[in-house]
C-alpha cells in the first residue's frame, strides 16, 4: 500500500512526545518529514499507523548521539490537540490528573487522562496558552481513542480541535541541544533561559515554532512544533548543524534507561498509575474522573510496583518475562533494552510491593536463569 502524505496547513501551539513501541502490519500515514527520511536512507517501519523511521546508522550509535551530543526524532505523528472555551480549565480539571490550574501561562506540565475505574486512558502534556486556551499532546497509538474519550466528557461547551494533521514536530535532545538550537533561534537567549516544560514562540532558520523545553529521553532540549509544509526547512538546518537523526528504536532505549514508562507497557486502562510510581501528578486536591478509585489505591497501598532490573550481561529482557527472587516468581516484565549506555539488559518490571531494592533476582528467558539486581527504575539521570 502506498503511504499517504499527512496534509499540513494550520500552525499549532504545543507538544510531546512519549509513545508506544509497536510496529503495526500497515502504514497509511506519513509525517511531513517522510521525503526527509528516505534521502537519508532510513529503515522505516509501519507505526500506529505511519510509516516511520526506526533507525538511520544505528540504534546503538544514535543512543550515543544523542548522550554525547544532540539528535533528533521526527515526532510528528504524536497527536496535537487544541482544547479552547470559556470553561477549558474546569474541564480539564476534571478529565486529567494533575493541577490545570498552578500551570503558570506559557507553560505546560505531564499529565494523565484517568478512567472511571481509577486506569488510564493515556498519558499527555498539557500546555496552558492562556485560561481559555490549551494545547494537549497525546500518544499516536491512543490518538482516536483519546479523541473519542475527550468528546464522551465535554459537557463543558469547550471546542475540542485536532491539529495533528497540519504540522510537524520535532524533538532535539542531548546535552548540546539547546545550545545548538539557540544557534538558530530568533531569540536564543530567551530560549535557553526556560526552565523545564517552559515554552515560547520563535523562528528556527526562519520557520515560526512553538519550542517547549522537554523530551523523553532524560537529556535537555526541546521539542518544536511548526507548520507540516515548512518542517524540513527545520529539520534540514538542524542535520547541517551536526544534530543526528534517531530513529523510534533509540528513542525507546534511551527513555527505559531515564526511567521514563510508555503507555501500553507500564501504564494502561486497567492498571493504577501508582503501581508505575506517578502519584507525583496526581492531584490530591481536586475531583477529576476516578479521583475516588485513585485515593482508594494509595490509602491501601498499590498492588504493585514498577522498579528497574539490571541484568549482568548482555541479553534483551522481553515482554512478560518472570523475574524471580530465590527461586519463586515475584513480578514479570514490562519493558526491555539493550542499553549501549552501561553496556547491559535493562528491565521495568512490576512486582510485589514486599520486594526491597537491591534485591539480587533472575529473569527468566526462555528457561535461562539470567541474573542480575533489582534496582531503581532510574537507571540514568544527568548530573
């Protein structure tokens, strides 16, 4: 089936990017920067419906590309929303979980869209453009889901707009990255003056962009949204500056090892996002969808817990797989890399809450005990 190139019109004002690593049997979709892929000879792969790029030289050379210096992901097939009315932050008080409200103007915080059995719908950013105007940022694989769910709850009177279509995004990450993207920027030392999930709008090699100060990758830089049909002029000026193009399989290795969860591994419709450690956006002060199964869940405790496992080789622990503590079964795994960065198999896993860290275990694989320490989730975190 020949791919469909993804109309782009409309400019749009927000961001993110965290997403789920499953490779559909089909691509209908392409993002503004297909073209921009296969001239640099891009390994693309059907995902959540799009054709994209997994890897360009490598997985584990982009891994490092992007912790010594600065690379870039086309992210443009993460869904953007505009949420705009008189009552759009009542209403996403009550369909997300954290404070809409303590958002200062401009900026933007992680959230979550709960169930009303205390699950998740998926997880997002919300940014708050003003009290009357939010753009939210949801997971390309959630992204029908999630509008269908949005609209089920919008008794508000609010106007749900879908502007995935009409641009691009672009997330630059690594330690360089900010400082090569100020190298570009109208406003360079505006730019590299927000602190994390601040944003602002600036040109980038003359393209108006809506830059905002995140990533899903544990490392500094931003993620810039821009017209779809002027996406490759940022991206091109981004290459000649030295940024490496990454592909979605870098991307998952470098958020297992910043501790980051994805939707569909460690997060889902059935499970309490305590269980994954995010009570931290999880507001204790407001009712929103579920509030009442969520603060059920921490007054008892959460039946689970997610932790991080790392093994002392290096095998690629997979989905499911038993982790195991003197012999008997404790947790199973959730997601699984090779990690170029400490040059080992890395795991989430959830497991009995009884379980200490620093737990010496196993994980099954395939009937191989491969030992290795259960640890916290965080396996990198830049100084």
């Amino acid at each position: 089936m020949e791919p469909r190139r993804v109309s782009s019109t409309d400019f749009y004002t927000s961001n993110a990017s965290h997403d789920i690593i499953v490779f559909m049997a089909t691509a209908d979709l392409t993002t503004p920067l297909y073209d921009a892929h296969l001239r640099l000879n891009a390994r693309m792969v059907p995902f959540a419906g799009y054709s994209m790029p997994v890897q360009y030289e490598s997985v584990i050379a982009e891994s490092k590309a992007v912790r010594e210096g600065a690379g870039m992901f086309d992210v443009s097939h993460m869904a953007r929303l505009r949420i705009s009315g008189a009552r759009a932050m009542e209403y996403l008080e009550w369909v997300t979980t954290n404070d809409v409200a303590k958002i200062p103007h401009g900026d933007g915080h992680y959230s979550l869209l709960p169930n009303f059995e205390g699950g998740v719908v998926d997880d997002i950013i919300v940014y708050k453009i003003n009290d009357e105007d939010f753009g939210m940022v949801v997971n390309a694989s959630n992204h029908a889901k999630d509008v269908a769910w949005l609209k089920s709850q919008n008794s508000f009177g609010v106007e749900i707009q879908d502007d995935t279509d009409a641009t691009a995004m672009i997330a630059v990450q690594g330690p360089k990255a900010t400082e090569i993207l100020a190298g570009l920027a109208t406003d360079p030392e505006l730019l590299k003056s927000k602190d994390m999930f601040g944003s602002l709008r600036t040109e980038i090699a003359g393209v108006p962009c809506f830059a905002a100060r995140s990533g899903y990758t544990g490392e500094d830089g931003f993620e810039i949204i821009c017209d779809g049909t002027r996406a490759e002029a940022v991206w091109n000026s981004l290459l000649q500056a030295g940024v490496a193009p990454c592909g979605l399989g870098s991307r998952d290795v470098l958020r297992v090892e910043a501790g980051l969860p994805l939707y569909g591994h460690e997060l889902n419709d059935e499970m309490s996002p305590l269980c994954a450690g995010l009570g931290w956006v999880i507001s204790k002060e407001k009712d929103f969808i579920g509030s009442d199964k969520m603060k059920a869940v921490r007054e008892s405790g959460a039946p689970l817990k997610l932790v991080g496992v790392k093994l002392d080789g290096k095998r690629l622990p997979q989905i499911d797989m038993a982790v195991m503590v003197d012999g008997k079964e404790v947790g199973k795994v959730s997601s699984g890399i090779y990690s170029p960065l400490l040059e080992c198999g890395l795991a989430f896993a959830f497991i009995s809450p009884g379980v200490a860290l620093n737990t010496p275990c196993t994980i099954d694989m395939r009937g191989k005990a491969e030992p290795g320490m259960i640890v916290s989730k965080r396996f990198f975190k830049r100084a």
